[in-house]
C-alpha cells in the first residue's frame, strides 16, 4: 500500500513538473517576433549593391535568420548588425535591424522572397534592376567621380525643376570642397540637407553625398547649369607621410546639364501664369442651411491654396469677391514653402470676417483660378462654389418692434367710440369725464415734450444713465479704461456690456451702430470693427473715450430730429 502511495506521489510530481514545463514554453511557441523587411532602394544598375534591412522589435539576441533563399537571385556580400533602445513615459521598446548587402546576379525585376525570422514571415519586396550603365562602368575604377541630373527635360518659364549632384568618394578623403551652381536668370535654393549613403560600383564601395536644388527658370531659353567641382586630398594609410597630411590632391566634376525652357502659351492672358505639377484651392468656415446668421454676427473664413512645384512667393494674393449685403473684414495673410522634397511645396493661407448688414440671401459669388499642369501640358482651373445662405434679422429686433406697438390710449379712445349709444345717453356725466381724461393725457404729452425740448443734451443723458443704475455706470467706466488701451478686441466687448445695461435688446455691434443717432458714434463702431476683424491699424483721428464721454446718441430722442410740431405719443415709432 505504501509502495502504490510512493508511485502515484512520483507520477504526480512528475505531470506537475510537465505541466509547468509546458506553461513555460507555450508564451514562446504562441509568440512571433514582429518583423518588417525594408530595401534601401527598388531601382538599381546590374553592377550595384542594395541593402536588405529586416527591422525585429524586441529582437535582441536573435540569430542571424536563415537567407538561403535569398542566393537564388543574389549573391550575398555580407551583413551587420544594430539594435536601438527607447524608454517613452515608462515603456520600454527595443529594435534589431539585421542588414543584408546583395548583389542582383541578373537585370529584371527581381523578388526578395520571404524570410523565417524568428517565427514570422516577412512580405515578399520587388527589385528592380537594369542593365549596367557604361558611364558608370568606366568610373568604377576611380576614387572620386561625380554625376548630376536635371529633371523634367521639358521645361515652362516659372516652373520648378530639380537639380541633382551626386559625389562619390573611396577611400579616406579630407578637406574636400564641393562647388555651389551659379547660373544667372535662375532662382536656384538648395532643398533639404545633404543625404549621405553607401553605394558599390564594380566591387568597390563608395560614401556618396547628394545633394538636391529647386531650380526656377525665369526666362525662356536655353538653361544651362555648368559644371561643378570637387577637390580634396586623399590619404594613403601605406605612406608614411600621409600621417602628417601630406596626401594626394584629388578631384571630379559633375557633367553639366541642359534644358530648353518655353515660354508661357501666348493665349494664356492677363492672369496669374501658374506652372505647377498639382493646385488646389479650398474654403472651410461657411455655416450650412441649419445653422442660423444673423445680421451683425460675423462669419468665419478660411480660404486655403496649395500648389507642388511652386513656391509661395509665385502664388496670387488670397481675396473673397464682393458680397451684396455684407463686408469682408480680411485677415494679413500667411504663406509659407516646404522644401523638404524634391518639389517644392507652396502654401497660403487666409482668413476672413465677413459681416452681413441686411436679412435675407447671402451669396458668396464662386471663386476660379487658372493655373498649368505642366506634368500634362494643359490648363486646369481650381474652382471653390458658389454658396448661399439666409441671413434673419438681428437678435432682438421682433423684441423692438413689439415694445413699439400702439400704446393705449388710442386704444381706450377706440374702445370709447365703439361704446354703444344708448349706455353714452345713459349717463352724460361720464362722457364729460372722458372728454376731461382724454384733455389732461394730451396736455400732459404736451408739458413733457416743452420740458424735454428745453432741458440741454446733456443733462438728458445724465438722466437716462441716472436711470440705467449703477451696472450701466460700471460698464461706462470700464470701456473707458479699455478706451486708452490697444486692445480691440476688449474694447469692443465692453462697449457692447455698456449699451446691454442701457438696452438690453441689444446683442452685436451692427445693432449697436444701426441704433445710434450720432454719426461719430456710428463711425467709431464702424471703425473699431475693422481693428477687430480686419486686423488693420487704429486710426488716429478716433478718440472712443471722446466719442462716447457724454454717452449714447440713441435714435429715439426726439431732441435730435425736431420738425416743430407735438409728437402724437411720447416716443417715435420707427
């Protein structure tokens, strides 16, 4: 009995261990390495070398992968290499990048077959490779040679083209000197930094440096970039005097290069003359059908354009077209070129305010603009539509035309004249004190309107400020402290708080202006509207602390359109 306790421990020790042996290796059966294979180039010369690059995350202590598949199509030089380590807030990542130098061993378009790397396959990669150039055949033997390429071979006066110089060095080379292109007529910028790279003509290995120029023909021609040179001095590790610098002068030129540049199509017109490989031409900001305007709110615009071979300086000026019924308060504008590419990349940008003044249909006329695709010769048009929408009254105006109905006393006498006969005969007392009501509320219509005449502007508008409390004089003095600042933006808004404290039907600047009386008044509304959307400077002639010292000039006083003869109703209905 106890022998058979003894061997069911064992075989139970024994399927424990199993089971956590199995535990243990399962995280590494069911894990595959993330793997990605890159080339460092996809066009090649039968001759040259390219490098196979598989970029292994949390690869480190990976072995070499088997590349056996890799020798049907190319021979395998060698291979390197590198791992990187990161840690962003907190987390930890690594890389390891395995790279493979290949040689084609036929011209065509090759495939990289997929790889087993650490339990993952990589995606097939395609190459390809093209007959070995005789020009570079015949520099494979040299130390230091150049080459250069200009691109496209047709040409247009204003359109882009790129410059390239390449110079490829063996061997151990200081104190080199690489010309600049100078060529008159041209706008010539260097695009980028200098890339530097390996490269192998004729089993021999080179450090090439590129660099890149945007060239810009400005006048029809013959466009010729010149020759450029290198020198430098070569050190020998064999000679002994190498160790004090005392090395071999060396140098190269590049081939130059040229081109026929035409000239702008003669039916092209008076417009712009827009060479570029891509445009476009947007706006963003117009509300649509569901969202509500209203006059003296503004609306927002942003009108984008973009063109790929044409820098900023070359493209027009942003602008809205005139609008029926609004004003366009436009933004300084912001434009600026990439270069960063081959083709440079050119952009501006601007925004608008655009304040409608009267309700009903707002349209935004369409906007056009012609510019050359030179990539297929022919002209193009960019083009933002036409849009429309229906602007309502302002806020607070069907509040206004209902504080300006009839007032009673009309009314009662209506009332008074539709009373039936018979209750009139009645009683003829009452209609004595009808007619006595009736006497007393005209004359005192009639004593107001003499006191209000007589009484100075002045001391009116000490009145009604007494009237609007103290929220009103808080306001006042605020906006006259924003008054002696710069700041549109705040002085604007505190007029605004003024006046609701006064009125509080009230609710933009355009109401504002439209119930003002005072052309000063309105003109400085008009005018602080223009620093706020416009962006434009303040006038000098403005004072708003002067303007508005002695208050608002609201339409409604009657002291500023007398025409001689008692008003009906102590107000006026406009």
């Amino acid at each position: 009995m106890i022998a058979r306790i003894k061997r069911a421990a064992i075989h139970g020790r024994t399927l424990q261990g199993f089971i956590l042996l199995l535990c243990l290796l399962l995280p590494f059966a069911a894990h595959a390495a993330d793997v990605q294979a890159t080339l460092d180039r996809t066009t090649m010369q039968l001759g040259e070398t390219v490098t196979l690059n598989l970029h292994i995350k949390d690869g480190t202590g990976m072995a070499m992968p088997d590349l056996g598949p890799l020798q049907q199509d190319f021979d395998i030089l060698g291979s390197s290499q590198s791992s990187d380590l990161s840690i962003v807030n907190g987390q930890r990542s690594a890389e390891l990048v395995i790279g493979v130098v290949l040689r084609p061993r036929h011209a065509g378009t090759l495939v990289v077959p997929s790889l087993d790397v650490g339990g993952a396959r990589t995606a097939p990669l395609q190459l390809v490779v093209g007959q070995a150039d005789p020009a570079s055949t015949a520099t494979a033997d040299k130390s230091v040679f150049m080459e250069s390429e200009l691109a496209p071979q047709r040409a247009w006066v204003g359109q882009q083209l790129s410059y390239v110089v390449r110079l490829y060095i063996s061997g151990n080379v200081t104190s080199g000197t690489l010309d600049a292109p100078q060529v008159d007529g041209v706008q010539l910028d260097q695009v980028g930094g200098d890339l530097r790279y390996d490269k192998v003509r004729g089993n021999r290995a080179y450090r090439v440096i590129e660099r890149r120029y945007a060239v810009v023909p400005q006048h029809a021609g013959t466009l010729t970039i010149p020759s450029l040179g290198f020198r430098g001095v070569a050190l020998d590790p064999n000679d002994p005097d190498s160790f004090f610098g005392a090395g071999t002068q060396v140098g190269a030129s590049a081939p130059a290069q040229t081109v026929q540049v035409q000239a702008a199509p003669a039916d092209w017109g008076s417009s712009a003359w827009l060479p570029a490989r891509a445009l476009s031409l947007s706006l963003s900001g117009w509300p649509d059908s569901g969202t509500p305007v209203r006059v003296g709110q503004p609306i927002n615009l942003t009108m984008m354009l973009s063109a790929t071979g044409l820098p900023a300086e070359a493209l027009p000026p942003l602008s809205l077209p005139a609008m029926a019924g609004a004003t366009v308060y436009p933004d300084q504008p912001k434009t600026a070129t990439a270069n960063d590419d081959a083709w440079l990349q050119g952009s501006s940008e601007r925004k608008f305010a655009v304040m409608p003044e009267r309700p009903g249909t707002l349209t935004l006329p369409a906007t056009t603009l012609r510019w050359f695709d030179v990539t297929s010769g022919q002209e193009q048009t960019a083009e933002i539509p036409a849009h429309s929408i229906t602007v309502l009254p302002a806020a607070g105006a069907a509040a206004a035309a209902s504080v300006a109905a009839p007032p009673v006393a009309p009314a009662a006498s209506a009332s008074v004249a539709a009373m039936p006969a018979s209750a009139m005969l009645q009683g003829v007392p009452w209609r004595w004190v009808a007619l006595a009501s009736l006497l007393l509320w005209l004359g005192t219509v009639l004593a107001w309107w003499l006191w209000r005449r007589r009484m100075p502007r002045g001391a009116v508008t000490a009145t009604a400020k007494h009237a609007s409390g103290g929220d009103a004089r808080q306001q006042r003095q605020a906006f006259l402290a924003a008054a002696r600042g710069d700041d549109a933006a705040a002085q604007l808004r505190s007029l605004l708080a003024w006046a609701q404290a006064e009125r509080p039907a009230i609710r933009n600047a355009g109401e504002l202006e439209a119930a003002l009386a005072d052309a000063a008044q309105r003109q400085a509304i008009d005018e602080l509207q223009r620093r706020r959307y416009g962006n434009v400077a303040r006038a000098a002639n403005v004072d708003l602390a002067a303007t508005f010292g002695n208050g608002f000039a609201w339409r409604d006083d009657v002291g500023d359109r007398d025409d001689g003869l008692p008003p009906l109703y102590p107000f006026r209905l406009e």
